[in-house]
C-alpha cells in the first residue's frame, strides 16, 4: 500500500457538493493541479470482470485527461478518461479507445460519476442517470495490474487531470441503476457492501462428506472436483470449514459445471452434514455452464462451507470455484486527506488500499460559518444592505442544501409562509408536511392550525387546496402539455388543444372517456380473408413494344407473341397506369413458353421514379405467377416491363393487375375477433383521408348487404358464463361512426336475451356516430354485441367501434389499447418465404402487409410467426433461417437446422419487432445453391 503526496500550485475555495448528494459527507475534496497532481496506488485491488468506478469530481479545464488508469507492465490495461473531447474507455494493451459520445464533466460543474463494467458491456451514469453504453474489450485483465493511478497515466508521465475529486471508489460488482441511484444520494457505502474483498475468500481444497460419500470422487483441488454416484443414495462434498460468511453481507459464488444427471443442489452450510444456512440452487436446476450467484447472506453470522449434494444418481465436474465477498472494495477518504500533515490518502474499506499523493494535489478548504449584519455568498459583486443576505447558490435551513431552497428539521412539521404584509384572509399561500407524511399546499383562506387537511386521510398523501379563490388554474403560458408522472414515468397528458390521453388507457366513474373492450377495433387484422378486388378493373390495357422481333402482337392485356432472336436484349412495357401510395396490388402473369429463355418482370413506381421499393425484378416462370405488392410512391406513371436478356426466346401470356384489398365474401368469420352473417360481404377499406374512412383511424371496415337482417358481432363465445359474469349486472355502450346513403339500414344493439337498439343512421351518406346503452340483467344467459344492417344491396362504412363500462361514449373519444396483440383465428403462410430450394438472401426487409395477403396491417409494433427451416448439407455446414427487426435491432427469431441431420427441420416461435413501417428483415444461409428449405407462418400481430 502507498501515501499521498502533495503540493499548493493553486488557491481555490471549497464548498459542499450541494447537487442532490443527501447527506453528503463529502464536501471537500482534493485539488489536482493539471500538471503533476495525481495519487499513486502501488498494489491496485483485484475487481474482477464485473466492476465499476465511482467518483464525485469537478472538472476546472476542458482538456483530455485520465480519471484512472490500471497497468500491467504493458500486459493489461483499463483506463477511464477525458479522450478527443469524450468520456472514454480503454480496456485492453492493443484495443483502440472506445468512446461514450458524451462529455458530462464539461460544463465544469460537480457531477457524480459512475462507470460499470460486466465482461464486455460499460455503462455510464452522471448524477444517477444512465447517460451512455459502449461494447468494450474484455481484454483489459484488470486483476493483473501491478500499478494504477487516479489523475493522470500509470506512470505519472502524461494526462494529468486539473480540478477536485470529493469521492473516488472502486467496486467488484456491476453496480445496478438502482445502487447507482443510492450511491448518488447518499455518501455511506451501504452495510452490504461494507466492504468487498480484493481475493477470493480462503478455500484451501475441497472435500466430500465421509458418511454420504460419492462412488467416485476425483481432481480434487481447491477450485473444484469431479463427482459421480452410481446409485440412488444421498451424496455430499463441499469446501472445508473456513469461509467467513456475515449476516446482510452481499457474495458472489461462480464455478463452471458440465453435468450429465442430476444436477447438485448448492447451499452456503455449517457443515457438510449441519443445517443449511441459506440455499444458493436447488436440485436438478443447473445446466452445463458457467453458474454465477450473486446473494446477499441472510443466514446468521458464522464460519461454514459452500456445500454440494445430490440425492439420487448424478455425474458431474465443477472447477474454476470462486466464492467473493462484493461491494466497495476501495474507498478513498478524500475529504479528511491534509497534505500539510501527511501525504497518505487513506482507503476507508477494510481492506487498506491506501494511496500516495504527488505533487500538485492539495486540499480544498471548506466554508467556514459567517456571523455579520448582512452578508454576500457566492462569486458575483453585490453590496447588500443592513439585515439582507445575497445568495448566489442553494439555502439550506436545518442542513445542507439538496435545492435551491431546502428546509429540514428532525421529527418536526416544516412549514412554509409567504405573506402579504397587510394580511387578510386571502392574502397569503402556505406548504407544509407533517409527520404523517402529508404534503399540504394551500392558497387563501384561514389561517392554517392543526394537521386535518381536506382530502387527507392517511399517510404519504398530497393535496393542493384553493379557499375563498373564484378559480383555480393548472396550465402553462406557452402551447406545451400538461403531463402527470408517477415513478418518473408518464401517466396521462393533458394536450394544448385540450386533448387528454394516458398510458393504460382511460377508465372514468361517470365520465365519457373509457376503456375500450372491443378487440382489433380498428379492424387492422384479417386472418380470415383472402385478396379481392377493388375496383373489378384490369389496370392494364395495352402494350408497347421496343426490342422484340416482328411480328410481335398483343390482345388488350395480354402478349399472344412475343419473339427474340437472342442478337440483344429485347423488352416491351404496358401503358402507364394510376396507383395509390400504400395501397396494395395483385399481379398475376400466366407465361406459356414455346422456347429459349424466360422472361423477367419489372415495376415501376407510379410517379415514375424508379422500380418499386423490395419489389425490384420478378423471374418468371412457365405457368402462373402471383405476386402481390405494397405501392411506394403513388403516381400515374406506374407500368410493368417485360425484359428478356441476350438469348433466344418465344413466349406468350395473359396479364392482370388489380387493385386489391383483404375481404370475405364467405362463411361466417370476419376481422379477427368479429364475426358476420353468412351473405354479408365485408372488407378492409383503406385511408382515402376521410371520405369512406374516418378520422382518427387508419382503417374502416366496408360492408354490402345480400338481403335484410345482417350484421358483424361478437363474441363467439357469447353464451360462455365466464364471458357473460364479466359483464352481468353492469350498464354497456356500444357506439361507432357509420356512413351510408340509406336510410333504416344501420343501427347498433346490445343484447343479453332481449336486444336494445341504437337509432338508425339517417341515410344522409355522410359520417353520424351511433350510440346505444343497455343494463346487462344480472341473470342474463348471453351477452354479444352487433352493428346492424337491414337494406338489401346497399353499402355502409363503419369505423372506431367502441364497447365501455358505463352510460355514456361520445363522439370524438374513441380508444383502443396501446400495443394490442391480436392473435390469428387462422395461421397465414408468407408470400415470400414458404417454398423448398432457397439459396443464400443477405438481410432483406419484407413488407409484411403485402407477404400476409392483407392480413398484417400497415406499421404493426411486431409480428408473431413460425420460422421453420432444413437444409441438406445442414449436418456439417451453417444454415438457418432468421428475422430481425433491423441491422441496429437485431431482436428476432432464428431456425438453425445447423449441427442437426440433413433434411431435419428446427423450429422457432415467437415475435419479431418491425421497423416503423412496420416491416422487418430476414436471412437466408443455406449450405449450397438452392439446398434450403424455409417457410414462415404468421399467427399474430401486436398493434401499436
């Protein structure tokens, strides 16, 4: 262990460090002067590979400098400094730095700063927020340092670092956010971690119990054994009776076991054969890995073992056992170090790390108390007159400051007044909290007395209270929102134009805003439909040829001869046609080659750009071809292009596109979570900005009636008593917009054995909201919703549905849950992604509305999905099929067939993120050309 040694190159005055710190006990520090000043630890603590450095510091120049630096003699090295104007980390001898992209320190303020470490991942938090985190190299063997420096390099020759340090503490754990918080607000190392020791606590072998022994017991040594018991009897060995284990204590165990039976049960003992103190894992929980146990020692204070046993065949090896006490490990006691007395920084933890100081680090003087008639503090010029007092800083009245104003007393109410001098009874506003944990805020009336407050029952209560005021205001001067946090978390935003939304949704007694109960209420989701047509018209007319040899011919849409000699590439392209933005588009080619080469098929963007977006060039082949595609950029420029390159070709086809949208025109099922009469034909109908849509949701749901009594409902289930318990005895409304130019055509009912009904749409073709309340009979035998329609042949819109608790909707508040996930009623197969013989697809976004037929909507939040693959080289050669949402989130789902027989599939379930778009990305590895078989199947979507 070293001293500190220091020098006055400058004159500065101290002060507490008054940002939030409570209680803090480090209000003053020690000055490093930027050109010699640093503290020397000669035998730098073992941390581990799970660490963090903590410090409270105060940068006074903007240059690069070294926090800390631990070295090997070149054989390792981690630093933590000011590099190219960041906060950054170095963690190995031959890694370059890596950097946070922040610089916290540079507005020369005090912060408090933390830098963890697990393995490979550093975080960074600034006065206990995170603020940055970084991949780094676990390289940096930190435990193999030999010298460390805190203020400059190890070797005290370069980046020297200018302003105080008030903390400096180094821990052999990561710490939480949580612990980074707690260190931040208070300056006490908590009892557990009091304090973390640099080596492994002693365990000199390992031993197996002689009554309960295993058949073989063998690589005995002090970080492990190997263990097998053949029969089905009780086994135990352990460590021997010397590990120091104290009650609220925090300790981590870690070992590597590969295991091929019964997995031991692992348990902190007072013997091999005493009373387990406190167990870390039970049996037959541990697989073959590295098992790491971080714990907190809740049984009593003893000496005892870490103890292994089985009770029932088992073969296992462990090694590489370690057994830590973690916390603060070092703890510098910068605030009491005095350069005039001696040079020695003293480490607080018992481990006794101490520094020596050099050159050029000094202590900072703290504020002494002032008694005068008026008194200026702070750096600013100001003559105050008699009685004032002129603060530039924080007010602390019962201890030190943690704001700008801070008043404290011990087991006492506080009160605040501010009062007019000629006082009335509304002339002054008072704050008070009591010791029932109540915090009172009370403009005008009475004078306050006692501690009953209106409104206030209990403890760890608040109230505002406006007496004899005509009006009560919460709001802000500019147009900015109004939002309630709790837990530092939004809860509900009150919008400058009034509008009020929350994070779980609305529930209101006697209000109008509610939770809606209805699923997929924006009738995004159609699992059960299949593409139809819009508009019944074939966008193709004609054709255009420039490169085919004579004699090229055409019937409308179709190609009925089509001829190149091979000399040069040949192609001919359609009219130019109209397409929308986002809408969606079914090609289908049927090709009828006589001979040479096939086709290709490209498209063009309706404003005539380019090729369409993950579209791009289709090959063809003989038969039909079905593509569906999502347009990117509407226009009237839209066209197909039929392309054959340099090679001899003479083909034919019939050609189609439409316009197309998801819809059922069949059987009984509607939109996920809805239901529909057998003739009632129903689609998706999309955003046209208000027309045959309604604000406020991007989709409406479109029906044609085949006869009279029609409707969509809900729920299948309906006569279900647990379904019906949910709403029996309560009051429901049921309400949506609805269009049609009909008029007795659509209503809304609810019924529970008797059915109430809404009032009719007029039939004014334009969009009414439709609203119908009903008082669920306490003993109904159903329960469904409907939303009705009675004349033939006749069309209606229908858009935000809504079914509440309560009397009352109203137009304008419709609702649906943020992040809804609605699960497929029947399993979709992708477009793209469900056929044999693939060969390798770098990462390539798939638009998900377009490879679902229609049954994802646009910008879904994440998709649900089977992904299925095999390959038949996969027992030898990497294959797999997998999803990610894009190259900077990698989440997704992965079908590795690699490492198991050829032509075996693997299997993997789950959600896939989408990007904005609400598309996402996959891959393709296939072992050869056109060796991987891969299918993906939807089964669900989570709405945003």
């Amino acid at each position: 262990m070293g001293l500190a040694t220091y020098t006055y190159n400058r004159s500065t005055s101290g002060g507490e460090i008054i940002r939030e710190l409570v209680n803090a006990s480090d209000g003053q520090g020690l000055h490093f002067d930027g050109t010699a000043g640093c503290i020397d630890i000669d035998s730098p603590p073992d941390l581990g590979t799970k660490f963090s450095f903590e410090f409270i510091v105060q940068q006074d120049e903007n240059a690069d400098n070294y926090l800390v630096d631990f070295d090997g003699a070149l054989t390792s090295r981690f630093i933590i400094g000011r590099v190219s104007g960041n906060l950054s980390v170095y963690s190995s001898t031959t890694s370059f730095w890596v950097s946070f992209g922040v610089a916290p320190l540079d507005d020369n303020e005090v912060h408090h700063l933390v830098v963890t470490v697990d393995g490979t991942s550093a975080i960074a938090y600034d006065n206990g927020n995170q603020i940055a985190s970084k991949t780094i190299s676990s390289a940096h063997l930190i435990d193999s340092a030999t010298d460390a420096k805190i203020g400059a390099s190890y070797d005290a020759s370069s980046d020297f670092f200018n302003g105080t340090i008030y903390r400096a503490r180094f821990w052999n754990k990561t710490l939480t956010a949580a612990e980074v918080t707690a260190s931040y607000q208070n300056a006490t190392v908590s009892f557990a971690d009091q304090y973390g020791v640099e080596p492994a606590q002693n365990v000199s072998t390992c031993v197996q119990d002689a009554s309960d022994p295993y058949t073989s017991f063998t690589s005995v040594s002090a970080t492990g054994f190997t263990a097998i018991q053949t029969g089905a009897v009780a086994s135990i060995a352990g460590t021997a009776d010397e590990i120091a284990l104290v009650l609220g204590k925090n300790y981590r165990v870690s070992f590597y076991i590969a295991n091929t039976s019964q997995a031991p049960r692992v348990s902190f003992a007072e013997s091999l054969t005493g009373s387990v103190l406190q167990e870390l894992v039970g049996l037959g929980v541990m697989t073959t890995g590295t098992q790491t146990f971080d714990v907190t020692y809740t049984g009593a204070t003893a000496t005892g073992v870490l103890k292994f046993d089985n009770t029932a065949a088992a073969s296992y090896a462990m090694t590489l056992l370690s057994i830590t006490r973690v916390g603060c490990v070092s703890d510098y006691d910068l605030a009491f170090a005095n350069p005039t007395q001696s040079d020695q920084v003293q480490d607080r933890s018992t481990n006794g790390v101490d520094g020596t100081a050099s050159s050029g680090v000094k202590q900072v003087t703290p504020i002494v108390q002032v008694n005068a008639t008026a008194a200026r503090i702070g750096t600013s010029a100001a003559t105050p007159a008699d009685g004032d007092l002129a603060v530039s800083g924080n007010v602390g009245v019962g201890r030190p400051p943690t704001t700008d104003l801070d008043l404290y007393k011990s087991g006492q109410d506080v009160e605040l007044k501010i009062e007019a001098a000629t006082s009335t009874a509304n002339a002054y506003y008072t704050m008070r909290n009591d010791d029932a944990k109540q915090l009172h805020m009370r403009l005008g009336g009475s004078a306050v007395g006692g501690t009953t407050w209106a409104g206030l029952t209990g403890s760890n209560q608040a109230s505002i209270e406006a007496q004899s005021c005509s009006s009560f205001t919460i709001g802000t001067h500019v147009a900015a929102p109004i939002v309630f946090v709790q837990a530092r978390a939004a809860k509900m935003t009150i919008a400058s134009d009034g509008l009020v939304t929350a994070s779980s949704g609305i529930v209101e007694t006697g209000g109008v805003l509610k939770e809606n109960l209805l699923s997929n209420s924006g009738f995004d989701v159609w699992s059960n439909s299949t593409l139809e047509d819009v508009t019944g018209t074939n966008l193709i007319t004609g054709w255009t040829n420039t490169d085919y040899d004579s004699p090229f011919t055409t019937s409308g849409a179709d190609i009925t001869n089509a001829i190149t000699d091979g000399s040069a590439a040949a192609q001919c392209y359609t009219n130019n046609f109209t397409t929308v933005t986002g809408k969606l588009y079914k090609i289908v080619v049927t090709l009828t080659l006589d001979s040479g080469t096939l086709p290709r098929l490209y498209v063009t963007e309706g404003d005539g750009s380019g090729y369409i977006s993950g579209f791009g060039s289709k090959a063809l082949v003989a038969g039909a071809n079905t593509f569906v595609y999502e347009e990117s950029s509407g226009g009237s420029s839209a066209k197909f292009t039929m392309y054959n390159d340099a090679s001899s070709s003479d083909w034919s086809c019939t050609f189609t596109i439409t316009e197309v949208t998801p819809g059922i025109v069949t059987g009984t099922a509607g939109p996920d979570g809805w239901l529909k009469s057998t003739s009632l034909d129903i689609w998706r109908q999309h955003n046209d900005g208000g027309t045959n849509t309604k604000d406020g949701s991007f989709y409406a749901l479109k029906s044609t009636t085949a006869g009279t009594v029609q409707y969509i409902w809900g729920p299948g289930f309906y006569t279900k008593s647990e379904w019906i318990q949910r709403f029996a005895g309560r009051t429901l409304t049921l309400g949506c917009w609805a269009k049609t130019s009909a008029a007795n055509h659509c209503r809304l009912a609810l019924g529970d054995g008797s059915v109430t009904y809404s009032s009719y749409h007029t039939g004014g073709g334009a969009w009414e909201w439709l609203e119908v309340t009903k008082s669920i009979s306490a003993s109904a035998g159903e329960f469904f919703w409907e939303i009705f329609f009675n004349v033939t042949a006749t069309d209606a819109y229908i858009s935000q549905p809504m079914l509440v608790f309560g009397s009352a909707i109203g137009s304008g508040n419709y609702s649906r849950p943020s992040g809804e996930i609605v699960w497929f009623e029947k399993r979709v197969n992708s477009n793209n992604i469900y056929a044999t013989g693939f060969s390798d697809v770098a990462f390539t976004t798939l638009n998900t509305e377009a490879d679902s037929n229609g049954a994802i909507p646009k910008g879904a939040k994440a998709i649900h999905a089977e992904v299925s693959s095999r390959d038949s080289a996969s027992a030898t050669t990497n294959a797999y099929f997998a999803t990610q949402t894009n190259s900077s989130a990698s989440t997704g789902q992965i079908s590795l067939p690699y490492g198991k027989a050829n032509l075996t599939y693997d299997y993997a379930n789950g959600p896939t993120p989408c990007n904005s778009d609400g598309d996402f990305e996959y891959r393709l590895e296939a072992s050869g050309s056109g060796t991987l078989d891969a299918f993906l199947v939807y089964y669900g979507v989570e709405l945003r």
